[in-house]
C-alpha cells in the first residue's frame, strides 16, 4: 500500500505550481495523496515571504504541528518555498521536529530528502541554482492529474532582477533565468495531449522571458525566443483552447506582446498589470521604472490592440513616505485605468530590502483606512464592469463547487463556477453534476461586486473530461 503525503500551500500561483510539481514527484516515487492531514505520513508546508504574515501563520503552524508529529511513528514534517529559501537551517534549529527543509531551487531533492528523513537525517537544502536542470522535472504521473482539470500552469522563466525596493522575490526566486523554448512547447504539448485545454504561463517578471538572451544576441544558442514568439507558438499547439500569463511587468511589454492580443485566437482578454501606486514620488522610492502617465499610454496601447481587454492589478498603500496627495494619485489612476479587480495590500517591511530603511513610515491607523478607502473604489470598479456584462453569452471553463453553495449542496442542480475569457469568476446551477475542466456557454443574468451569474445555455464536450456528453446540449 502506499504512503500517503498532504500539502498545504500558501501564497501566488508560482507557489501552487511549485506544490504540484512536488506532489508529481512523490507520484514518481510511489506516494499517494492523503485524505487529510491526519491520515498523512508525509506533511509538507509551502511558504510565502511577501508579507510577515504568512511567516507568522508558519511559525503558528510549526507549534501545532509538533504534536501531529509526534502522534505516530515514522511520520515526516518538511517545509519548503520562499520561507525556507531564507531561514534554510534556521528553521531546523528553531523547531526541533522539522524533518528538513527545501528552497526554491530544490525541488527535484524532496523526494531524496524525505527518504533520508525516514532514516533519521535532518537536512536544509537551499542552494541557488543557475543550472535548467532545476526545470528537468518527470512528466506528470497517470496517476496525478493537477488540483485544476483542463488547466494548467507552464512556468517559462523564474527570478527577478529588478529589485523593487519592497520585494524579497530576487532574494527567495534568485536571478532571472528563462527555458529554452523547446522544452516549454514540449510540456505544452504534453499537456494538452492529456486534455489540458487552458494554459497559463507563469514568471515572476513573466513577459521578460528571453530578455538577456535577446541583449546578448545569443537567443538561438540559449534556446529561447522573443515573448510574443514564444506565445505565437503555443497558440499553435493543437488542443490549446486559452492561453494566459501572469504576472508581467509593466515595462516589458513590446509592440510584438501589445499586437499579440489582437492577432493571437488562443490568448485571452484579460491581463493581471500591477500597478503598485499611482504616485511618480513613491513609485520612484518603489524602483518600479515608470511612472504614472507611462502606465496609463501602456493601458491606451493595449486597449487600442484589444478593446475589450480586461485589467487587473497589485497595489500597495501606505508605502513609507506615502502622503495623503500620493495616495490620491493612486485613486486617480486606478480609475482612469479601470481595472476589473486588483489586489490591494498594506505595506508590509521585508528583511533585506531597501524599503526597511526609508524614514516616513505610515501610521498602521492611517494604511489602514487608506486600504478600505481603495478596496471601496476597487469594489464600485468591479461592480459596474459586472454589470456592463449582464446580456452577454460567454464560455466559461468548470472549476468545481462554487464558493457562494448552500452547505451540504451538492450534486445535480448544487451551484457551481468557472472562469470566462476574461477570468472573471461565473457562478451558475446545472440540472445535472459536470466535472471541473467542463466546458459551458452561460448568460450572465446578474452582478454581484465580487462575481457574476450565470444561467446554462449549453454544455459542451471537452474529452477527456466530460462525463457521458459527446455533442454540445441544449439546456436552457
């Protein structure tokens, strides 16, 4: 019988992906997923280190686990992800009952480093790697098809090397290091052939993909290809239905990406554009490269190749030296951007950064109510965006139960969700069970400021992934 493993992960998509590639490579090696965590022999936590309080959570959840530990024999505690490409042997010494810890380059290792636990060996492995064979990872098991049927993420670079004076990521992810184009189309290739439909490529600093290799004029030698190319290509491979990336940088996009959401079927209408602030002053003190008027030519310029497009964005308040004019600034621009949804977060003091020393810190009062004060914009934003949507027909790809169901509901008519081309959550009822990786056509009938609903108009095949459903069905 095998043993069986469980995985908590916290933080952005490059975390969740770095969960299922770990979760593949315990397939590889014979584990299996647990039920829960108290059927698991095997517990491994993945971490964040954007904000201090996902390090808190951590540390709160190492002392709870010292007890799931020691509750039965032969039981394995592994921490890994950015967390653990900081603190490496810190954290062994700081909580006697970690078994070993593993950084963002040593995935490939977690397999070896569970086996030496089981022999008694506590390790840290948190050696930055420059090599692609941190990329070389097995194909996904028959048994493991990922936690999001007909979707899966593609990483296509890792690291960072701007140095924005809050993020740790060049810290935790290293330096910028892209795939050969090859290896990516070859994954994509095989994903698709096992039924993935939706792709989307990840990077920290996404759409610098090829970047330094371009610079260099060695392109060919090191594999890669111009972004937009690069996407081009994927758009190509047969069964690609969608085709997404995230997170780009603002000042990487090139009329070659800008033209690519005009002329490419497969990439979708949406992109995740972080902002940070809308300040020129705090932007500076951010090291973001740009200032407010070249974000919003970069929103013209994509909106003139893609009118339909839809933005969303990161923002930050209460960045040291932030004054009520700057925060002002931001106000202003997120309207004039429009964004459909952003993700707004209180400045949080990273160890390492330059930001820790800037004088001027903002009252933890004062952030606070200028975060409620743009979470209140953001949510009228997105609200009247749903609602301009309400009338329209869309395709919207099953993910499961949705958030909003009744508890208990479930089954035949239970409420489920999806995404539509503009990753907009769709919540909807269906007269009989679909599987996630589903394809539906709905009529948005309703707006919420979180999401819309959607009434069925036709269930579509998506092989292999639909149930009994061979032709495109009538339900309304």
């Amino acid at each position: 019988m095998p043993r069986r493993y469980h995985v908590r992960t916290y933080g952005c998509q490059m975390n969740l992906h770095d969960s299922e590639k770990v979760e593949n490579l315990l397939h590889h090696a014979g584990w299996r997923p647990a039920d829960g965590v108290d059927d698991a022999e095997l517990l491994l936590l993945n971490t964040c280190s954007i904000r201090e309080k996902a390090e808190h959570r951590l540390a709160s959840d190492l002392g709870v686990l010292r007890e799931w530990r020691s509750q039965a024999p032969g039981r394995v505690l592994g921490v890994g992800g950015c967390v653990a490409q900081q603190e490496g042997d810190a954290l062994l010494r700081r909580f006697p009952h970690l078994d070993f810890v593993f950084g963002t380059h040593n995935l490939r290792l977690v397999p070896e480093l569970v086996a030496a636990a089981g022999a008694g060996a506590r390790r840290a492995e948190t050696a930055e790697s420059r090599s692609q064979e941190r990329f070389d990872l097995p194909e996904r098991h028959p048994a493991f098809r990922g936690h999001s049927p007909g979707r899966a993420w593609l990483t296509v670079m890792e690291g960072c090397d701007l140095f924005c004076s809050f993020c740790i990521v060049p810290r935790t992810r290293g330096r910028e290091i892209s795939r050969p184009a090859a290896a990516i189309l070859d994954e994509a290739r095989t994903l698709a052939e096992g039924g993935v439909e939706e792709l989307t490529l990840l990077g920290q600093t996404v759409n610098a993909y090829g970047r330094h290799d371009a610079r260099r004029g060695r392109h060919e030698a090191a594999g890669s290809v111009p972004f937009a190319e690069l996407l081009a290509q994927l758009d190509a491979i047969p069964g690609v239905r969608r085709l997404r990336y995230t997170s780009p940088h603002p000042i990487f996009f090139d009329e070659g990406l800008i033209r690519a959401h005009a002329e490419l079927e497969t990439l979708q209408p949406h992109v995740h554009l972080p902002l940070q602030s809308g300040s020129d002053r705090v932007l500076e003190r951010m090291r973001r490269r740009y200032d407010g008027a070249q974000f919003l030519r970069l929103v013209e310029r994509l909106r003139a190749s893609r009118p339909d497009l839809a933005l969303t964005s990161d923002l930050i308040v209460g960045f040291p030296g932030e004054t009520r004019a700057d925060f002002s600034e931001t106000l202003r621009v997120v309207r004039e951007a429009g964004f459909v949804d952003s993700y707004a977060f209180k400045y949080s003091p990273r160890p390492g950064t330059a930001a820790t020393e800037l004088p001027d810190r903002v009252p933890a009062e004062e952030a606070q109510e200028r975060l409620e004060e743009l979470q209140t914009l953001q949510r009228a934003l997105t609200l009247a965006y749903h609602r301009r949507r309400v009338g329209e027909t869309v395709e919207v790809l099953v993910e499961g139960p949705s958030r909003k169901r009744e508890p208990g509901e479930a089954g035949a008519g239970a409420q489920l969700q999806g995404r539509d081309p503009y990753h907009r959550v769709v919540n909807f009822r269906a007269p009989r069970a679909l599987r996630p990786g589903a394809w539906v056509r709905l009529g948005l009938v309703e707006a919420t400021p979180h999401s819309l609903i959607g009434e069925l108009a036709g269930v579509q095949p998506s092989a292999p992934l639909a149930d009994e459903i061979s032709q495109p069905v009538d339900l309304s």
